[in-house]
C-alpha cells in the first residue's frame, strides 16, 4: 500500500471539506468535554466516597446548660446518655467533645474566614461523637437506632447523621455527572451524523478517481482508507481540544469554585493528574468513534 497517497487524499479531503470538518471537530470536541467533566465528576465522587466512609459519624449535640456545666461528660445526664450509646452493640465508639474542643476545631475548619471570628466557645454545643460498628457496610439501620436511641431524651439538644450531609454533596456531584452524560449524549449523535455526512460528501466528490482506482484493481479497503483516517483525524483533534478544555476550565473556573471547600477538606481537589489522566482517554474515544462511524457508513451509504 502506498503512504504517499493516503496521506495525499486524506490532506485533500480535509482541505475539500474544510467547513464541515471544522464543524465535526468542534462538535466532537464539545461532546467529549462534557463526557470528561462527567468523568470528573465520577472520580470526585468516588474520592469523596473514600474520604469519608471512615469518617462519617452521628453527632449528638447537648443542651446548652449541659453542655456549659459539664467539660468532662462526668455528670449524670451526659454520663447516662453516653453509657447508653456505649453499651449499644450498633456503637463502635463515643468520644466526647466539650465547647471548647469544638471550639478550636471550628476554628481549623473555617481558618481566614469571616464566620471564625465571630464564633465563642459558649455560642457551640458539646457533643457526642458517635462511630458506628458498620462504617461501610448497611448502617442505615444501625444510624435510625441511635437517632431513635438518643432523640427526645433529656440534656440532646439535636441528633445528627453526617451521611444525611454529606448524601446531599454526593447527589449534587451525581446531578452534575447526570447532566453532563446527557449532554454529552446529544452531542454525540450531532458528531456522529456529521462525521457520516463528511464522509459521504468526501467520497462523493472524488467518487471519478475512486471509480477509476477500482477499475485498475484496487481493492475496496484500499480506496476506502483515506476516509477512514480523515474521519480519525478528526476525532483526534476533537479529543485533542476536549482535553485543552478541561485543563482551560479547571484553571478558570473549577479551582476557584472548589477553592474553599476543597482546602477544608470538604471534598477533594480536581488535580492536574486527574484532569490530564480524563484527556489522555478521550484521545481513543474520539478516534475509535470516528473511525467506526466513518467505516459503517462507508459499508452502508457509500460505494466506493
């Protein structure tokens, strides 16, 4: 097979079709940028998931006359209520916070923020910290337990189950995964019907030299080849300008967005790593989808 002349067809067909190719790589471009924010998304879910399945806990607040005479839980109503959680089968462990332990560790989470410098040791609760026996298994039911165990007893002030918050981030980055997929789905059968009508228009306008190589002996894969790769080739650079994308809008919007929560360690950070680890698998998305729309449309809609 000669070289020379697929890359000379391939370069004229390009050149021919100049417009619609432009428009099939912009297309495929935007269609692969929302699959790499969705793929994004689903490693910021995932990483988010790692951090806090050992970490999530239920949290009993105490009352504020409770909480501001005991520092040590050594007094009856916050013995009682932490003995009852302790000699729960469900309770893997009970530590206890008093106002000013919550008080510093308020002041590590929101450190430079206006909101720190208006908290007091006695404005916050003190607080059972409650870690379950299951962490990663089924707590649910264990969680509505507790809940049920401590809620309405005297000295709790509010009973809270950290997975209920953190379930409201997980469905928020689920929302956006949702959105972007579906984008990225219409997208998709735009560049796709482009490709398939560059193709065809491709192999219209050269349909006389193709008809006479095919006289002379070529075989069908051999005229057929240069489209192939012009259909590739598109959808490298579409992959290309998707992955440029991602890095254009970590670096304008993505990390000043997360900037806040993701340095107190709400959710992770969307790395350098992870944003070039998503393009370098776009790359042969595009040119295996290319390539393959390119090729049944040849065997369908093209006789050359």
């Amino acid at each position: 097979m000669r070289t020379d002349f697929v890359v000379r067809e391939v370069a004229t067909g390009l050149r021919r079709n100049v417009t619609m190719t432009a428009a099939m790589v912009l297309t495929t471009a935007i269609s692969l940028l929302m699959v790499g924010t969705g793929l994004l998304a689903v490693k910021t879910i995932d990483a988010t998931e790692a951090i806090y399945s050992d970490r999530l806990e239920i949290r009993v607040a105490l009352t504020q006359d409770v909480s501001t005479a005991d520092t040590d839980c050594t007094q009856p109503i916050c013995a009682g209520l932490r003995s009852t959680l302790e000699n729960s089968p469900l309770v893997a462990g009970v530590t206890y916070e008093n106002q000013q332990e919550a008080y510093e560790r308020f002041q590590e989470l929101f450190a430079g923020q206006s909101v720190a410098e208006l908290a007091r040791p006695q404005s916050l609760p003190a607080t059972l910290r409650v870690k379950l026996v299951d962490q990663d298994g089924s707590t649910e039911a264990g969680a509505a337990a507790v809940k049920q165990a401590m809620e309405n007893q005297v000295g709790v002030r509010t009973v809270i189950d950290q997975r209920d918050v953190v379930a409201k981030l997980f469905d928020f980055l689920g929302g956006v995964r949702n959105v972007t997929f579906a984008l990225a789905l219409v997208q998709a059968v735009a560049a796709l019907m482009l490709i398939s009508n560059t193709v065809q228009v491709s192999a219209y306008t050269r349909r006389t030299e193709v008809g006479v190589m095919r006289l002379v002996g070529a075989t069908r894969w051999y005229t057929q080849l240069p489209f192939l790769v012009e259909a590739v080739i598109t959808g490298v650079v579409g992959a290309v300008l998707a992955g440029v994308g991602l890095l254009v809008g970590k670096v304008a919007f993505i990390d000043s967005l997360l900037a806040g929560i993701a340095q107190n360690g709400v959710i992770p950070p969307v790395t350098l790593a992870d944003v070039l680890t998503v393009s370098a698998y776009l790359v042969p998305i595009g040119a295996v989808i290319a390539g393959i729309t390119g090729y049944v449309t040849l065997r369908l809609y093209v006789k050359v």
